[in-house]
C-alpha cells in the first residue's frame, strides 16, 4: 500500500475527511515483535481530542492515536467490484427489507421504523436508508418512543463495508450509547450457476404457502405455537416460494418436521433465500443444496437472475456452505440496541 512520495512516508489526511474511506499505516507495540507497522482500512468516522476511530468494512472500530499514526490517504469510496452481480448496498437492503416484511411500519423521513410482535431483529428494526428529517438526537428519541409503544426494545440495522454505507451512523449510536448486539453478511452470487448444481432435486417440493410440517422444521417457530406474526413474515414479499423435503422412513428427523426446508422471494433481477434448514441429523447429505438449486431454478423462470442471502457471522457451517455455493460477502449489517433505560 503505497504512501510514500519520495521515499517518505506521508499522512495525507485530516480531521476534514472525516466520513471518507481511508487507509493508515500506525505503529503499534506487543512483548513478542516489539514496535511494529500494522495498516487499517476503513470509513474515518470521527477525529478527536487526539484520537482517530476508523470503522472496518466488518463494522468493527479502531481507536488509532495521533501519536502512533505514521502514514494515511483518502482511498476510493470501495474496493473494487467482487465476484458476482453489481449492486449497491441500499439496493439490497432493500430487496431484503421487502423479502422480510414488518407486519406495521411507519416513515421517519428517509427512515423506516419496522415492527411484527418481536419476531426478529430484522423486522422489528429500523431501516435507515437516507436522512430522519430532523437531527439524530431527535430521531433516536422518537425510535424509542415508537417502539417502547410496542412493547419492544428499538433496534436500528445499520450496514457497512461498501460505497454509501452507514459507518458515520453507527459512530452516532456508539455516542448516543446504543450497543452492537448481533452482526451479519449479505452474500451475493449469480443465479444460473447455483440453478446448475448438480443437486439431486426429486424429493424438494415447492409451493406458495407453509403448512404446520415446514413450520415444523423452522427452528424460530417449532417450540412454540408460531405467533400470526410469523407467518405473516414468513408469507410476505413479491413472489414467495417454500421448499420442503419430506422425510423418508429411514430417516430419524423429529416427529413430523421435514428433512429440510427453505424460502425464496424473487422480487425483480433478484432471489432472496432465507429459512433454509435441515433436520441436525441429516446434515452433510446435499439435502441444504438441494433445496437452493430447486428455488433457483424456479426464480430463474420468474425472471431473476441474481442470487442474495444473509448469514451471521458466527454462523461458521452456513457461511462455509455458501461459499462452496459461490456466495461471496458484499457488505456486512448489525442490529444496534438502544440504551436500556430508553426503552423501559
């Protein structure tokens, strides 16, 4: 990474490029190498009383002081295009957002405050794609307000790692004392190649709706009788479709649940899969893969041609599973919790 002009190591930036992409080269010092160069990259979300905060594409914050920073420029807004279809994050955060409907909704400005009786975090937060209309200091207190309302904690999803993401945003909510719980991916891959895997498709049947067998399997409603809000998510979105492979005889599945079974909205260019389980011990058997090429194709004839998903980041099994599939991470998102004492 060159900053260097003339052989000589320069900082190239300042407290005026705050909310700009760059990269530093700082100093640093353990009991094993000593003193030692180490490079951040990432959005410069604040400059103060001596200290740099530098948001990584992960979401993760570094704290960097003056005095250890050696060298730093402006870099381009993103890395250069990945693998896979061209996108930018707002477009499929709010692809998502339309896959993964709120049962009510209301308008902040450019924000969409989301709610559906606490069924995840994703359609019980706040989407914040542009400007409240109003300072962030108010806007936050109307989002608390708003779903104290609703008897749920406030949650804001906030996405970085590409061009136009909210690393400036989370900064505000780290000040306000709102706190990082939960940390995801959204993974992109073309369609058409996921479509060809050879997968042994027999047993996936699809259908528009959900019957109590799929709900059966899905691990966010098996234990418990699912709430009318869950299948509202769950059947909300452009063009729903649910797969479902049935157990066999052989097969030790729980009593009545499916081996596996997933979901996918087409909604325009794109798929959107989510849901996608199988029995724990039936693991390893393509039945997951499965499943995937059978919606794909099916999204395929309905005219998408591009594939997204999203998966924790401590979600080893599933991350390495896409991957083998062709998925690579376009951006990261995190739910950000208000202050406990907001929403009491």
């Amino acid at each position: 990474m060159d900053f260097t002009t003339g052989g000589r190591l320069e900082i190239r930036i300042d407290p005026s490029d705050v909310g700009k992409r760059v990269s530093v080269r700082l100093t640093v010092t353990d009991d094993d190498s000593g003193a030692r160069f180490t490079d951040v990259v990432g959005v410069l979300t604040s400059w103060t009383g001596g200290v740099l905060c530098v948001t990584r594409r992960t979401g993760a914050e570094v704290r960097i002081p003056e005095s250890s920073l050696v060298a730093g420029k402006v870099v381009p807004a993103a890395p250069a295009r990945r693998r896979g279809p061209a996108a930018t994050a707002a477009e499929l955060d709010r692809a998502a957002a339309r896959a993964w409907p709120p049962v009510v909704s209301e308008r902040l400005g450019e924000w969409e405050l989301r709610a559906a009786g606490g069924f995840t975090r994703r359609a019980n937060s706040v989407l914040p794609l542009g400007d409240p209309g109003m300072p962030v200091r108010d806007a936050l207190r109307r989002v608390t307000a708003w779903y104290a309302e609703r008897g749920l904690p406030a949650y804001i999803q906030v996405s970085t790692g590409a061009e136009g993401t909210q690393e400036l945003l989370a900064a505000e909510l780290a000040e306000h004392g709102w706190t990082r719980e939960v940390s995801a991916e959204i993974r992109i891959a073309a369609l058409a190649p996921l479509a060809d895997l050879d997968a042994d498709v027999s047993r996936v049947a699809l259908s528009r709706d959900i019957d109590d067998a799929w709900l059966a399997r899905y691990q966010r409603s098996a234990s418990v009788e699912p709430a009318p809000e869950v299948v509202r998510v769950l059947r909300g979105g452009p063009s729903v479709w649910f797969a479902t492979v049935t157990s066999t005889e052989e097969e030790a599945g729980s009593a009545g649940a499916p081996a596996a079974i997933g979901r996918c909205v087409v909604d325009g260019r794109w798929a959107g899969f989510t849901a996608v389980e199988t029995d724990p011990l039936l693991r390893r058997r393509g039945l997951a893969t499965a499943v995937m090429t059978a919606l794909a194709r099916k999204a395929l004839q309905e005219g998408a041609s591009a594939a997204y998903l999203q998966v924790e980041t401590d979600n080893d099994g599933a991350r390495a599973l896409y991957e083998g599939m062709g998925f690579t991470t376009h951006h990261s998102y995190h739910h950000w919790r208000a202050p406990h004492e907001n929403h009491r």
